[in-house]
C-alpha cells in the first residue's frame, strides 16, 4: 500500500510538472500575440472585401495607398484603411467614403506627412544601427501618424495593427481617431473660399495644388499692402505726436508694427479665409510666429530704447557721475532690461522654431544625434562670446559699475557709457570712445570713484626754499581755497611741510573736492595762484641750487676758520 502510494504520488507530481512547464512556454507566445496586434473577430463587415489595390500589409504601405486612393477621388476603397468598428456595418457603406475624403482633407491641411519615414516593416519594429534606441528591434501594434489640435484639445492619428483569426494583420486608422475625424475637418478642412474653386483648378501641380500656386502670391501681395499701409499710418501718427520721446518712438517702430499687423492678418486669413496644404500651412505657421515674436521683441526694444534717451536728455545730460546715483542705477538697469528682452526674444523663437521640427522626424532625428557636435562646436566656437553674454549679465545684477559711474581703467579717467552684451563703452577724458571686451574689463582691476559719491580728496605739492615762510603760504592756500566753487567742506583744509633737505622743504595742501574733474581743476587753480603769489612777493622762496666753497659757518663769528680781513685803515693803524 505505501509503495502504491508512492508511485501515484510520483505520477502525479510528474503529469502537474509537465503541463506547467506548457503552460510557462505558452505565456510567452500570448504575450507575443498582444504586443504584435490587436485580435478582432471582424473588420469592416459594411464595406465588403478589400479591393486589390489597397495594400495594408506595412504602415508604409496602407498609408501611401490611403493617398493614393483620395488623390484619385475613389474614397470607398480608401474606406477599407479606416477601422469602422464603432459603426453599425449599414453605417460603414453610407459614411465610410465620407470619412475617408474628411480625413484625406485633414491630412492634406494640419500636418505634413512623409510617408517615407513611416516604418516598411509588417511588425513596425524600429531599426536602429546604432543600437542606441532602447526599443530597437521591438514589434509595435500602434503609431502615432500626426498630432492636432481642436479647439484647443490635441487629437491623435493612430495606425493600429488588427488581425482577424489566421488571416494577415492589416494596418488601419484607429477607431478612436476615426471618431475625431468629423470635429478635425471643421479645423483643418477647406475654407469657404474653396467651395468656389473651380474643378480644374483642384488638380496637384507638383507637391501643391493649382489654385495653390496662383493664390499664394495674391496671398503675399494681399499681406504686403496691409504692412505697407500699416507703416505709412504710423509714419503718420509720428508727424502727429508732438516732438519728443513719443513720436521718437513711434518712429521707430514702424517696421515691428507692420510686422505684426502682417502676421495677425496672414494668420486670420488662413485661419478663416484659405487653408493650403500642410507643407505651405506648416510654413507659413513657423514664419508667422517668428515675425510676430521679432516683432513684439523689436517694439519692446524700441520703447526701453526711447526711455533711456530721454533719461539721459533729461535727467542725465551728458553721460558722467555728477547726477544722482539712483539716475545712474535706473539707467543701468535699463540697458539690463534690453539685453533681457533680446534674451528672451531669441530664445523664444529658437525654442518654438525647434519645436517645429518634430514635424519633420527625420529632420528632429538627426539634429539629436548631432546634438553632442554641435555642443562641442557651438562650445569651442561660442566660448568667447557665451562668456561676455555671462559677464554683463553679472554686471547688471552686481552692479560694480553704472551707467556714468567714473572709472580709473588701465591709467586713464573713463565714464560708462554703455554696458552692453559683448562689451562696454567708455568715454575718455578726452573725449575718445574705448571698447573694452565684458570679460577683459572685469578681469582686470579697475577704481570706481562713484561708487558710494563723487568727492574726492585731493593734494598739491610745492618744493620751496627752506627760508620760506609756511604760516604765510598756508594763510594764502585757504584763502584761495575758499574762493573756489569746486571745493567743499573747508573745516578739512590744510597745508604742512611733509619733506625737508639740505637745500629745499616739500609743502603739501589738502582740499575736498565735489568730484574727481572738478577737483583736478581746483587743484591746478590753487596751483597756479600760489606761484604768481611767490613769483610776485617773494621770488626768494624758490629753490636753487647752492654750490658750497667754504665748510666755516658764516653765522658764527668766533668759529674756527680764518678771520675776516680788516680794511686799510684799520690795518695801518
């Protein structure tokens, strides 16, 4: 009875193993099936058999013979590429053509198709040589065709993989996008204008249609009269305004606003006048938004422009330090805020721009693989450019220096012109302009003498004789120290012997001045005054050379040395 027992056991274990083990090896294969297609019990049972000229076996294929039959106007067999599942089978006869020009239509207009860089594989697997696409090699059972939008929702065109019992799996537009079908076409499907076009005009002439080709110049004419008459009005407004900073501006803009009228124009005639074909309309679309972001940059350029010409026009004058420094600092962050707009600008069209080039995957597919050399290049290339772009932003945050700070750089007495984003301009004493590099200046050392106020404290040296008298100079130095305009806070004046020699004493005098250019002219002015006084009064003062012929000291009269001689008389008596 045991070993009876025990060989029951062992039978059984064996038969669970068994179909376990089939059951293991099975799973694999269903999930297989799953991830290839999707298993239907029937497909388009309203439309009858498939015509032998719709090849659905790639999504390649079933696409290009979708275009293919609508071109040539026969829409009951491009009917057999859409899947009509949610339809009754008597509703796949009656709107089946319907749906299938619709769509045709919504192809032509939303989105540009390349059917070449749709997969020519029956499994659509993705082949990459490269080996740098994780999902190389991998069976897909959907596709994305094109992605569009309607009132304000995105819809997708989707290519599914069906198969029906033993048959062929067959590639055929989703159900879920065929139901999406009729509120696309109210978006994307002709305009009012193209009901009256007549029938020969609707032929294809090359990758556009004939009514394409002549209405696109009439287009481009339309929209060029609309920007010419939009300049001429502003021209206009800018006689009108009274002179100043708003006609200033309204004569500068005349160029963005025609811009932007034009694009606002072009894009309503599109949106509700004519529609062309996906690669015109594809175009047109990434043009427009380009002109109109130019535009709007441009104006809002032109407008902090005209602000920081009437700063400095009228509240600033002349570029120096001897206005406020909150003038200064406003003024500065004027120029921060146009180099913020031209960043934006740019960065917002380059985004948008790229943006657009998932239209052509091809295209999108090779910038990304290229995308590490152009790093490289734009980073080797750039590399002096970026790093000045960095540097004046850094300025503009930090604030080292404003616009008509006075600045001490490389020797010379400069006022900051202008930082802007490559370099600065700088504005010499002698009224020369000096460019210097962003990164250059902040790289070197330089002396802001605005940076807390403009005074500044100043001295002049004078080498007199010893016999000169100190107290008088001194007396004459705030004398005419009071008398000068430039000089202020006179309880700090002051003038001492800092030096002496053998033959001559250093006088020094010390004055505030109410800024670095006004303080120099005060102290050449001081200067000039105490030399007429000396050459005037006492011309003694000055110091000369002294040439020594005897070591005696005349001032003593019983010292060593020979005596004085006497005259003759005294020597006769």
């Amino acid at each position: 009875m045991k070993k009876n027992g025990s060989w029951i056991l062992w039978l059984v274990t064996t038969v669970t193993l068994t179909f376990s083990s089939l059951c293991v090896a099975q799973t694999p294969g269903a999930e297989s099936e799953e991830t290839r297609w999707f298993s239907v019990d029937s497909l388009n049972e309203g439309l009858g058999h498939s015509p032998e000229a719709v090849n659905r076996m790639t999504p390649r294929e079933s696409i290009r013979s979708f275009l293919e039959l609508t071109k040539n106007r026969r829409f009951e067999a491009a009917a057999h590429i859409l899947n009509l599942s949610e339809l009754a089978p008597a509703e796949q006869r009656e709107r089946g053509d319907e749906l299938a020009r619709k769509l045709a239509e919504v192809l032509k207009r939303g989105e540009w198709l390349d059917v070449s860089d749709l997969p020519g594989r029956q499994d659509a697997a993705i082949e990459d040589s490269s080996g740098q696409n994780p999902q190389a090699g991998e069976p897909r059972r959907n596709l994305k065709l094109a992605s569009l939008t309607a009132n304000g929702e995105i819809y997708d065109i989707r290519l599914g993989r069906y198969r029906v019992g033993n048959e062929e799996p067959v590639w055929l537009i989703m159900p879920d996008s065929v139901s999406s079908i009729p509120l696309l076409y109210e978006n994307y499907g002709p305009s009012l204008l193209e009901k009256y076009i007549p029938e020969r005009f609707q032929a294809s002439f090359g990758v556009l249609k004939i009514w394409e080709w002549m209405a696109i110049p009439v287009f481009l004419l339309v929209v060029g009269l609309v920007g010419w008459s939009t300049s001429y009005l502003v021209r206009l407004m800018a006689l009108w305004l009274p002179s100043g900073a708003p006609s200033i501006f309204a004569g500068r803009i005349k160029v963005p606003t025609a811009l932007i009228v034009m694009s606002l124009v072009s894009q309503m005639l599109l949106d509700y006048v004519v529609s062309f074909s996906a690669v015109v309309a594809t175009f047109f679309r990434v043009l427009l938004i380009t002109i109109l972001a130019w535009g709007a940059g441009t104006v809002a350029l032109r407008l902090v422009d005209t602000l920081m010409l009437r700063m400095m026009r009228r509240l600033m004058g002349q570029i120096d330090d001897t206005k406020p420094r909150d003038e200064r600092k406003l003024l500065t962050t004027l120029y921060a805020m146009r180099r913020l707009i031209i960043l934006i600008t740019v960065t917002a069209v380059s985004v948008y721009v790229l943006s657009q080039i998932q239209l052509f995957e091809s295209l999108g597919l090779s910038l990304l693989a290229s995308a590490s050399v152009l790093t490289v290049l734009v980073g080797i290339a750039g590399q002096a450019v970026l790093g000045n772009i960095l540097s004046s932003f850094q300025l503009s945050l930090a604030k080292p220096i404003r616009i008509g700070d006075l600045v001490m750089f490389e020797g010379q007495w400069c006022y900051v012109e202008g930082i802007f984003y490559t370099f600065i301009r700088l504005r010499s004493w002698n009224e020369r302009r000096v460019i210097v590099p962003v990164t250059y200046f902040v790289s070197k050392p330089f002396e802001n003498l605005s940076v807390k106020n403009t005074k500044e404290y100043r001295s002049l040296e004078m080498t007199l004789h010893l016999s000169a008298d100190i107290q008088c100079i001194r007396e004459k130095f705030l004398e005419y120290a009071q008398e000068e305009d430039n000089v202020i806070e006179h309880h700090k004046l002051c003038c001492y012997v800092t030096e002496q020699t053998e033959r001559a004493q250093r006088v020094v005098c010390y004055l505030m001045t109410s800024d670095p250019f006004a303080g120099w002219i005060a102290e050449m002015n001081l200067r000039e005054k105490l030399m007429a006084f000396i050459r005037d009064n006492h011309p003694e003062w000055w110091p000369r050379e002294v040439s020594v012929i005897s070591e005696r000291d005349v001032a003593r009269v019983d010292g060593p040395g020979p005596r004085p001689a006497t005259d003759a008389g005294s020597a006769d008596g």
